[in-house]
C-alpha cells in the first residue's frame, strides 16, 4: 500500500481512480460532440469555436471578449478570432461599453441569434434521442461532478 493511500485511506483512492475515469471519458466526449457540431452546423457555417460564442452571448447577453475568455476557459486571443469571424459573417456586432471605453461589448445580431438558434435546435434534437435510461437524479449527480471538477481547476490559466 502506497504513503497515500495508507494516509488517505482505500475508499478515497477508489474515488480518485473513479475520477480519473470520468476525465478519461470527457476528453473523447468532447472531441466527439465537437466533431458533431462541424459535421452539423456547415447549414450556418459555424465552427465549434463560433457556436461557443454565440452561444454564450445567447445565455449571457452582451459581454467582452476577456469576459466571455474568462467563462469558457478560452484564451483572450481565440476568443476574439471567433468573434472576428463572427462578425466578418454579421453574426455578432460590437457595441460601446459603458463601463469601459476600450473593450466594447459584443452581442448577437438577428442573424447571430438565428444561426445558434437553429444549431442549439439540433444539439437538442441529437439529445433527446439519448434520454430513455437516463433518470433526471443522474443527471443531475452527473453536472454535479462535473461542475465541481471544473471549479477546482478554475485556477488554471488560460492566456
């Protein structure tokens, strides 16, 4: 038995190895879900990295490019490469900020909020095929997890 587990105990280290599990699954989960929004979204054109913005500033309403780096974990410069592309296809516009002069806001167009609309339609469609063994409590243990794990690691620097 290693100092760890001695000091931890063997129910903790079954945790952790369980835990390891879950993040083994979600790097292939989401090059998956990835691949799916490419291979679905060529209708609006949008690549992964556009539906993340535009679905954010569907949720959020209008934020800067550090604000939405920030909530998606994204470097400030990726985040503003998908804006630009965004916006060379007139799908989001920047607005003045009141609160800051330099870093205008960026919010959704009609076209914008059409196109993500349209792609989220879709994601849910694909979704709701999934449902039938999935209770609604495991569901909810499950983003329970996972948005623990990503607090933990909110430390992580993105830029």
């Amino acid at each position: 038995m290693s100092e760890s587990e001695t000091e931890r105990g063997p129910e903790a280290e079954e945790l952790t190895d369980r835990l390891v599990e879950v993040f083994d699954l979600v790097g292939p989960l989401y090059r998956r879900a990835q691949r799916k929004v490419e291979q679905d979204a060529p209708i609006e054109g949008l690549s992964v990295g556009v539906r993340a913005v535009l679905n954010m500033l569907r949720e959020h309403g209008p934020m800067t490019v550090p604000q939405m780096g920030r909530a998606q974990a994204l470097s400030r410069q990726f985040v503003q490469r998908m804006i630009n592309d965004a916006a060379a296809r007139h799908l989001v516009e920047f607005v003045p900020n009141p609160a800051h002069k330099r870093s205008s806001l960026i919010r959704l167009t009609e076209q914008g909020r059409a196109a993500i609309t349209a792609v989220i339609d879709r994601e849910r469609a694909v979704l709701g095929q999934l449902g039938g063994d999935l209770s609604d409590a495991e569901v909810a243990v499950c983003i329970r997890v996972l948005s623990r794990l990503l607090r933990f690691l909110d430390n992580v620097d993105v830029d």
